[in-house]
C-alpha cells in the first residue's frame, strides 16, 4: 500500500507530506483547492508524462516521492519479473524529479533506473481510475484488453500473437516469391531453351576456326587438292615409290650396316627416325586435305555452311566466341540449379506457412476458450455489482463475435479470432447495445465502478484510486458508491477523490484539500480531518457556503451511517 507521499514544487503546491493508512480514505475540497495537482503528482510519479509547465513557477526542479509497504506476495512476483525487489524491510520508495530543461531523474530505493521501469512498478502497485478511464469505456479497442486482463488470458495471448505474426511473416515471404514466380518461369525457360539449343549443337572450342578452313579448301578445289597430292606423294607414298620416307627408310638400314665403322651411326638412325615421323605427320595432314576435296565437293560445302550458320545464330544469341557459348550454357546450367532451388523453397514454404496458420489457429482457439470463460465470469461480476449500484434494470454482456472466410473458418487477425465488445441493455425486452450509444454519464461511472470492481476482486490491486467516480451520480446510489467502496478497502487500499458526501462519509480517513495565499502566491495544504472538522467538511459539501445546524445535523447523521458500513 502507498504508505507516504511527498510533493515538492508541483504547480501551486509549494511542500506537502501525507502518511496514509490502510481502508478507504477519501479526498474532499472545492473546485481548484489542489485536489487534481495532487492526483497528478501521483501519476507523475507511476510514471504518467509529465509536463515542464508542472513545475512550480521559478523553481528549478519538482520531486514527487512515494513509499509502498507490505507488499502483497502477487505484487512481489510481478515486481521481481520487472527486476523490482523490496528492500530488506518489505519496502518500496520511488522517486522521480522533472528538472526545468525536461530531464527525469528515476530511482527506486535509492537505485536510479529507467522511466520505464518506475512505470512498471507504478503499474503494479497503484490503479488509477478517472474520467478518462470512463471514456476508453466506450472504445470498443479497450473492450478485448480489458477481458484480457480479467480472464488472466494475456499469457493466451501471447502465444497466439507470437504464432499469428510468424503465419504473417511467411505469407509475406511466399507473396513476394509468389510475385517472383512469373520472372522466374521466364528465366527457366529461357535457360532451358540455352542449354538444350547448345547442347544439341555439340559444339567443339577450335570448330569454327576448322571449319573455315575446310571450306577454304573446298572452294579452291582441284588447285589444293593437286598440291595436297604432290605434298602426299612426295613425303610419304607414291605408286611408283621413291617417296622421301621410303627413301630415308634406306638411308637408316644402311647406316644400321655401318654402325661399326660409323660411331655416330646411332644418332643418325634416331635422327632419320624422327624425320620419318616428321614427314609421315606432314603427309597425312595433306592427305586429309586432299581428301576433302574428293567426293562431291558441292554437298560438303553446303554441309559446312548450314554449320557455320548455326554458329553464327548462337552467337548472336549467347557469346561472340564458341568459348563464351559454352560458358554460357555452364552459366546457364548453374541457374536452372538456383531456380530448381527457388522452386523448393516455395513448396516449403507453402509447408510451412500451412503449419503456422494451423498453429495460430489452435492458439486462437485456446485465447478464445479462455475469453469465453472470462466474459461469463466478468458478466455475472459486472451485474452483480450494477444491481447493488441501483441499476437493477441493466444488463451487461461481452459479445464475442468472429468473422469467417469464403472456406467457413474464422479469420486470423492481430488480436485473435475474436471481435469483443460491451453490450449493455438498458431495460427488459430490449436488445443490448453498445455502451457508447445508450449509457448516460452516471451510468458510465457506475458501470465503470462495477467493473473496476470486478478487477479489484481478480487483480487485488494493492492501491486503487478513483477520480471523482461519482460523477453525474448523487443521493442513495452515491451512498452505495462510497459503501462499496469502502467494502472493497477490506483488501486494497483505497482512495476517492470526490465532491459527494455520501461517499465522503463511507471513508475511513478523510483529507481535506485546501488553496491560501502567501505573499501574494497560492500554495495548496491538505489535512486529515478528525470527526467535528469531518462533520463541517460534510456540510459544506451538502449546503454550500452558508451551514445551518440542520445542515450539520444531517452531515453529522450521514458521516455516522457510513461508518456503520
């Protein structure tokens, strides 16, 4: 519970010390006495924006700090998952100071952490309800957090948004490949034309350069083949012999038959070997020459021609060389492996993105069985507490709605499969409808309070505050606001704001907020109140400026009822 409050330099609250008690304690003072500075720097502290303009006018600096003691052991557990531990005496102070240049200085027990983290705790130790709070009421948006929070279905949650974002990442994947797919069909079809066009083409690295030559030599026709003939005849065969081969074939078993009187004989047999081989090379190559031209010179060349033309036509299409051909079609071979690959990945894709909708799908199923045992519980709650509240007439629902697709199962969406709304109907027989567009200004209040209600029993907050919960309400029902009120102060400290004095009275403590003037500027002083200054704070709120002993009278009767509470 908050166990101390210090404010220093806060708008017109110049210093102000409060110790506070366990139960219910309300908040009385006329309009602009402080009572809204103070509920600021309590928010202020939880970590709420804050303003420069706070500040007091021509100090440097505001300080708000608060002590929390005996910490419930839920609150401990959700403290230490922030990295928040109580001190050795069970004990929490949080401070947070705002400088004129707009810097924060946060610490908790003396230990500077981050704003987020006095947020955190702030969160964890005090709820605050306002006017505010009323109007998210009527946010549809605020309707699924809160049935959230009460059915303790966060964890659900989680789960099934971390399922559903991996379902959206994937199907954001297989989009883009999916859009990838028509180029990549192209390119397959492309490369595999390539390869199969070259393939078929079987063609050799030094071809186009052999068969330029073997054209040459069949336009030139008898005139080379003549020549290659007297080349072949010469070196290597004739029909009447006396070829240089033949003849050096003499001249080396001759020299074999002089190997003794001739030392060098052996290296001239090995020369002569040589020769021979030399001029066998030379005389076959002319031969091949001359065979070209045999035949039928016409059809050879024709032949030549469609080859060097299918050439030149890859040539046009994949290189400027045979070589950059061929390297082509490796090149092209390679990315019909990488589009092959792209190809698999998309079917896994497809795999995985399936496995991931049916995850998020049982996830969601989990989060919405988990919302429908909420809203049943949270629906009894809630009209329980509004019978109480003199609405015995009103009926409070959470619709769950889903949306379907063409195939009839529900759609995924950010928050679940579950649209969650409040309904209300305000008399029997008539159909429930949105808060927004039925409840009035009292009715929002008290259903608020009904809820905040609900939550309290759930959440056991360690401190609530309410801002003034009693707006547009007054008489009976503004009794029985500050009755359940203090009711529900049985287990969490509690604090009301406000300008009723039916609720005023329901307090265990009563603080009395009040504006004077010191040198010529306003300061705000608050003090606890004992029962006669309760009774004349009573009947100022109940009789304005001027108060009769039948004014006090009353006060004094009504402060004694709600203390029988």
């Amino acid at each position: 519970m908050l166990t101390s409050l210090h404010i220093e330099n806060v708008a017109v609250i110049k210093t102000l010390n409060l110790d506070f008690s366990k139960g219910f304690t309300v908040l009385t003072g006329e309009t602009g006495a402080g009572k809204s500075i103070i509920l600021g720097s309590v928010r202020m502290l939880l970590g709420a924006r804050t303003d420069r303009d706070s500040i007091r006018t021509g100090e440097e600096k505001a300080t708000v700090e608060g002590l929390f003691s005996e910490i419930d052991d839920r609150s401990r557990a959700l403290l230490n998952e922030s990295g928040i531990a109580p001190d050795e005496n069970g004990e929490l102070l949080l401070l947070r100071t705002l400088t004129a240049e707009g810097r924060n200085t946060c610490k908790i027990n003396g230990r500077a952490v981050p704003l987020s983290t006095l947020k955190a705790a702030g969160q964890i130790l005090i709820g605050i309800h306002g006017q505010h709070d009323t109007q998210l009421l009527l946010s549809e948006d605020t309707h699924r957090v809160l049935l959230d929070r009460y059915g303790r279905c966060e964890e659900a949650f989680s789960a099934y948004r971390e399922a559903y974002s991996e379902s959206v990442r994937l199907k954001s994947r297989l989009e883009e490949l999916l859009k990838e797919e028509r180029f990549r069909i192209e390119r397959t079809k492309k490369y595999k034309t390539a390869v199969k066009e070259i393939a078929a083409a079987n063609l050799k690295p030094d071809e186009e350069e052999l068969l330029e030559q073997r054209k040459k030599i069949l336009r030139d026709g008898e005139k080379l083949r003549k020549q290659a003939k007297i080349v072949y005849r010469a070196l290597y065969k004739n029909e009447k012999g006396g070829s240089a081969y033949d003849l050096l074939e003499i001249a080396q078993t001759a020299l074999e038959q002089l190997s003794e009187v001739l030392p060098e004989s052996e290296e001239y047999i090995s020369r002569l070997t040589g020769f021979r081989l030399e001029m066998e090379e030379i005389a076959k190559s002319a031969g091949e020459v001359a065979s070209i031209a045999d035949g039928n010179p016409a059809e050879e060349l024709n032949r030549l021609e469609d080859r060097l033309d299918l050439v030149k036509a890859l040539k046009k299409k994949y290189g400027s060389t045979i070589e950059e051909i061929l390297a082509y079609e490796a090149e092209a071979k390679n990315q019909l492996i990488e589009l092959s690959g792209r190809e698999e990945e998309l079917r896994l894709l497809k795999e995985r993105l399936e496995k991931a909708v049916l995850l998020s799908r049982e996830k969601g199923e989990v989060l919405s069985n988990c919302r429908k045992k909420a809203a049943q519980q949270l629906e009894k709650a809630v009209n329980d507490q509004l019978r109480y509240l003199d609405l015995e007439k009103v009926v409070f629902l959470v619709q769950s709605e889903k949306e379907y697709t063409e195939n009839g199962v529900p759609k995924l969406t950010p928050n679940g499969m579950d649209d969650i709304s409040f309904l209300i109907s305000s008399n029997p027989g008539e159909p429930p409808k949105p808060i927004a567009d039925i409840a009035s200004g009292g009715e929002l209040s008290r259903i608020m309070l009904a809820l905040k209600v609900a939550f309290a029993d759930k959440e056991s907050t360690p401190s609530l505050i309410f801002d003034e919960i009693d707006t547009g309400i007054s008489g009976k029902t503004s009794q029985k606001i500050g009755m359940k009120l203090r009711e529900i102060s049985a287990y969490t400290q509690v604090f009301c704001v406000t300008h009723s004095a039916q609720v005023a009275a329901c307090g265990h403590h009563h603080f009395k907020i009040s504006k004077y003037e010191v040198d010529g500027r306003n300061r705000t002083a608050v003090e606890e109140l004992g029962e006669a200054d309760r009774i004349e704070e009573l009947a100022r709120i109940m009789g304005g400026i001027h108060t009769s002993d039948t004014v006090r009278a009353g006060a004094r009767e009504l402060l004694a009822e709600g203390q029988k509470c």
